[in-house]
C-alpha cells in the first residue's frame, strides 16, 4: 500500500481515483487541465492511498492562511476509501500524512466537518487524535499542533 501527496506531475493518477471513488456518487470528474492547476497549488493537498497500482483512497484537504496570526490552519474537507479497503488503516494512514504536512507547514490546528450520526467518521476521527467542538449532530472535530507529534512506534 502506497500513501502519498499528489502534486501536478501526477495529475492522471489524480483523475483516476476521482473518476473511481467519487464519480459513482454523481460527482463530475475534473479534466487533466483543471485538475493540474488544482495540484500545483500549495495550500490544496489531495493525499492517494494506492493498492497493486489501484487508487483505493483519497482525502482532500486546504492550508489557509489566517488574519491573527503568522501560521496557517488545515481545513481537512474530505476522505474516502473504497468499500473493498475499509477497516484496513488506510484513513488512518491518510490522516497520518496530512498530519505530516500540517507538522510542514507549521499549521497551528487543523479541523474536519462531519456529523456525530457518522460513526465510522467519528471513530476514525477519535482515533487519530481529533477531539469533537460542540454538542449539536453536526460537529467539528479539531486536531491540536500536539496532535501532529509523531506517533510514537
């Protein structure tokens, strides 16, 4: 199993594993030349989990800058796994990763929308060391900069 970023010289892999684990659920899947931009661009991280040369994962995630401070925060938007995978530590993996990039880019926290009716989200949240803000269904779960830390072997 092979995790890693995408950057723009891997942009057919990129439309692959959109086309495979988004498309089905009606999403469009972006042409080569938009999703090239996409990932040329350094705040927007699209991580990969790739089995025997198949795109099984993705997560998406976008570094923003922030007005109060000099360090930017992680806005982790999405991940999936392809139902054949699951419960195999690929999220985990994933999430391993961004956090490795947040450690990168000095990001201060990150954070990831879901509701609390997700458990598998949740859970996988949980897990990787997230902490839910708030009491209502939708809730936001935050990674703090402790959170990044190497885990330990």
């Amino acid at each position: 199993m092979d995790v890693r970023r995408l950057r723009a010289v891997d942009v057919k892999l990129g439309v692959e594993t959109i086309r495979r684990l988004k498309a089905p659920d009606g999403y469009p899947v972006p042409s080569e030349s938009y999703f090239e931009i996409f990932l040329a661009r350094p705040e927007n991280v699209f991580v990969v989990a790739i089995d025997e040369a198949e795109p099984v994962g993705y997560l998406v995630a976008y570094l923003l800058d922030r007005i109060d401070c000099q360090q930017p925060m992680m806005f982790f938007y999405e991940i999936d796994v392809a139902s054949t995978h699951r419960r195999r530590g690929i999220g985990r993996r994933m999430i391993q990763l961004l956090k490795a990039v947040c450690r990168q880019e000095n990001a201060m926290k990150m954070w990831v929308p879901t509701t609390r009716s997700n458990m598998a989200a949740t859970r996988l949240y949980a897990s990787t060391g997230a902490a839910p803000l708030g009491n209502d269904d939708e809730v936001t779960y935050a990674y703090s900069r402790e959170s990044f830390a190497e885990p330990p072997i």
